[in-house]
C-alpha cells in the first residue's frame, strides 16, 4: 500500500552547528554538549527503547494521563484547530489526541530528519484522512516555517517533559517564544514530570538493562560518524545523578582514565574521572510549574495527573 503524502519542511541544524557546539562544548568547563544532539536516528531509536523500560514510568504514565483527558482537551481546544508537536519523535502519543480531536492537520516538529520522516509516515498511513506535516526544525530557535497559516488556530502538543531538559530560565525564555504561536485562541498541552522519591528517579535513569547508558554514549558514536572524532568509547561510561536541592537528573559522561579526544586536529584531554556533561532533567511540583508558565505569560487552566502523582499534563492559555 502507497502512503499518503507527507509535506515535509526543512529548517534543520547543519553538520557545522553540531561540529561548532561539539567544539565549543569540550573546550568549556565544566565541560557540556547540549542533549538535543542525542538525536541523530540511532539516538531517537534508543530514545524510543528508553520508554519502554520498566524503570522509565515517564512514557506509559503520560500515556495513561492523555488517554484519560483527551476529550477535555478536545472540549477546551478551538474546533478545526492544527495540531503542532514539538519533539515529535515516534509520533506515539499524539494518536491519543487524534482519535478524541480529529483537527484538520497535524504538524510534527522534530530535530532528528530521518526518524521524523519515518515516523510520520506510519502516522499518515493510519490516518489516512489527517493532513500529515512534517518540519525538521531545532524549536529552541525561531520557527522559520510557512505552515501553519497565520490565520490557522493551533493546539500546541510538547509532551514527555522535554521542557524538562532546559533550565528554569530557559525554560520560561522559551514558553515565552512559543506564546505567540500558540494564539490567543490557541491551546497549549505540555507533559511535565513531577518531583518524587529520589529512588525511582534514580532508577529511571539507571536502567537495569544499560539502554540509558548506550544512549549516553551514542552522543560519543554520533561524534566520531559525523565529525570523525578520534576518541576511544570504552574509556568512558554513563552516570547519571539526582541533585535534589536543584530538583534535576544531571547525566554526564565520565572518562575512566587520563585519555584523548581528538577533534578537526584539536585534542581535547580528560583527566581519570573528569565529567562530560550531557543532559540535565528538571523536575517539577504541579504548583512550581504552573507558577514558571504564569511567568512566561500563561494562563494555567487544567492540569492532569495518575493517582500516584508520578506524571503532569497541564493545559495552558497563551
Ligand atoms: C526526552 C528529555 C524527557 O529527560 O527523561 C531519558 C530524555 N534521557 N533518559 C528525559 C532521557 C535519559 C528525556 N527527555
């Protein structure tokens, strides 16, 4: 069977931008590359298997949650609207949004080219009546795209706490940015992970079966496929951290040993121990984010949780 067409736009981060990060990120101390670089294919396919670990409850919880509000977000959402995604990766669950909202289009704005390709032609194929959109684009910038149409109502969808990986004032810098696309009329969903026992938190990023550490270290494959860095992988391994007073996951790459990387003839020297950071996890209360969404200009209007308070969905006024 032919899928249905996909309109796909590009406004994607060029091989020099993650080269230029790359560089500017191992010459930093303490050092750190930014985790929207995790996320080449390999990276968005081990992404995907992070989220059906047993220990990672982020995924099936807000999953749970969405299946349960659906149909008030459809309720509270403006008739004929466009459904945007931000880091649409699988495009999994947003088809809980679709089957309760049935909007004219649906737009998926992901980093990761080839993944979104793909996934959003599985999405189109059993949705054979949506108009399926597709932009690749790194939405921490300004959206450069012709679609939607300004005059376009838009329900803006930026699940599975992705917020999560920016800091607070990033965060709010953010939210602020998107307000105006999201439109007065407009509707703004958002999955936020919620602040809870620094066990399981720990476990969630500490998987059993080391999927968490191979997508660590995938950020060290990307490097040497498409910079052709000359580093040696097995000298470093995965940690990640829980830092309760700041209320966030820290995951780094620790080197085991003094050893090397060398980058477009530069070497960079790690010290035994010496950390690379890869990705913070800001976690939330329900009351702390709805005050950083009220700062960025918000109107928080419903938010959603499981019983077990694991998980939010907030609805947000722009
Ligand atoms: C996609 C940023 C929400 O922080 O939980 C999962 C990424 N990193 N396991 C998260 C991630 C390690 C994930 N976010």
């Amino acid at each position: 069977m032919s899928a249905p067409a996909i309109r796909f736009y590009d406004q994607a981060e060029t091989e020099s931008d993650f080269l230029a990060e790359v560089r500017r990120g191992l010459a930093r101390r303490p050092r750190a590359i930014p985790p929207k670089f995790f996320y080449d294919r390999r990276g968005s396919a081990l992404f995907a298997a992070i989220c059906e670990l047993p220990e990672y409850y982020l995924t099936r919880t807000e999953m749970r949650i969405l299946r349960d509000c659906a149909g008030e977000i459809a309720r509270r959402a403006a008739k004929n609207a466009v459904l945007v995604e931000l880091g649409s990766g699988a495009s999994e669950k947003v088809r809980l949004l679709l089957d309760a909202l049935a909007p004219r289009a649906y737009l998926a704005i992901d980093i990761s080219r080839d993944y979104l390709r793909e996934a959003t032609e599985r999405l189109a194929r059993d949705y054979p009546r949506l108009a399926v959109h597709a932009a690749c684009a790194d939405f921490t910038r300004p959206l450069t795209l012709s679609y939607p149409p300004s005059s376009a109502e838009r329900l803006v969808f930026f699940p599975g706490s992705s917020i999560g990986n920016f800091d607070r004032d990033e965060s709010e810098t953010l939210l602020r940015r998107l307000r105006p696309f999201v439109g007065r009329d407009g509707g703004f969903v958002i999955g936020v992970d919620l602040k809870k026992d620094r066990a399981l938190l720990r476990a969630a990023y500490n998987d059993a079966q080391g999927v968490t550490a191979r997508f660590n270290l995938n950020l060290l494959a990307r490097m040497r496929r498409e910079l052709g860095a000359d580093l040696d992988m097995s000298g470093f391994e995965h940690e990640a951290v829980y830092d309760e007073t700041a209320g966030r996951i820290d995951m780094y790459l620790v080197s085991r040993r003094a050893q090397t990387i060398s980058l477009k003839g530069e070497r960079y020297e790690f010290s035994a121990g010496e950390r690379l950071h890869t990705e913070s996890s800001y976690k939330y209360t329900v009351e702390e984010f709805q005050a950083l969404a009220a700062r960025a200009g918000y109107v928080p209007e419903a938010v959603w949780t499981d019983p077990a308070r694991l998980f939010s969905v907030h609805f947000l006024r722009a």
